[in-house]
C-alpha cells in the first residue's frame, strides 16, 4: 500500500483537506488501518475503494458559535481527505470499517493468491 496525493490543495479553499493521521498494521492475514478524524460524524465520513485506490474523506463543522469571534485558529480546514494505493496483494472487494469515538478502523485482508499456505510434502 502506498499513499498518493498526500494533501489536496487547490486555488479554492473549499477544496483543500487535511491529512488525518494514519497508522497501518500488517499481519500475515492483511492490513489494519487506523486514520484519526476528531469531529467528523458518522454521516460526514465516505469510504471510496475504486479500481487500487483507496479513498478516506470526512467533513467538520467548525462553525463559530453565535455571538463570539474567532481570535485564533489552527484547524482551519473543515475537510479531511486521503488517498491510498493498494497493493495486488489486498483484496479490496472485502474492506471492513468500523468507526468509533473519531477513530476509523479499516480491516482489509490479504487477497487468497497471498495468503500464506502450507505444502504437503509426498513421500515416495
């Protein structure tokens, strides 16, 4: 697996993301993968597996609450995005998710060609 197009920027501010945070685990079944995207509700959060690509988009309302002004910002950005390559290895028609306090976990398994077998030896 390796990552493409690690931050969408453009001329327009409503198209620019930010990069959650990824860790990616690989076992001798697959790959788990764990992306942080603090404040994104279930419904605001899209998975896109297409052709090897895999894509992580999520979207935050950082809307200022009525009768204040925003004296500092860091997170500026109300839009997460990431994109992935995906080996041949991995069976990407079988993608699990599960999303939990911000955190996204995908599970995605080593597809049948990769996964470790054993060999019987004959004995003649």
């Amino acid at each position: 697996m390796s990552e493409n197009n690690p931050v969408t920027k453009r001329d327009n501010r409503d198209d620019a993301a930010l990069l959650p945070p990824v860790d990616v685990i690989e076992d001798a079944s697959g790959i788990t993968l764990y992306a942080d995207l603090a404040g994104v509700p279930k419904d605001k959060l899209h998975l896109h597996v297409e052709g090897d690509a895999l894509t992580i988009e999520g979207e935050i309302d950082l809307e200022t609450p009525e009768g204040m002004q925003d004296s500092h910002i860091e997170v500026g950005l109300a839009r997460y995005r990431r994109v992935f390559t995906l080996s041949k290895e991995l069976d990407a028609s079988k993608v699990g998710a599960e999303f939990r306090q911000g955190v996204l976990k995908l599970s995605i398994p080593k597809a049948e060609h990769a996964q470790p077998r054993k060999v019987q030896v004959k004995v003649l």
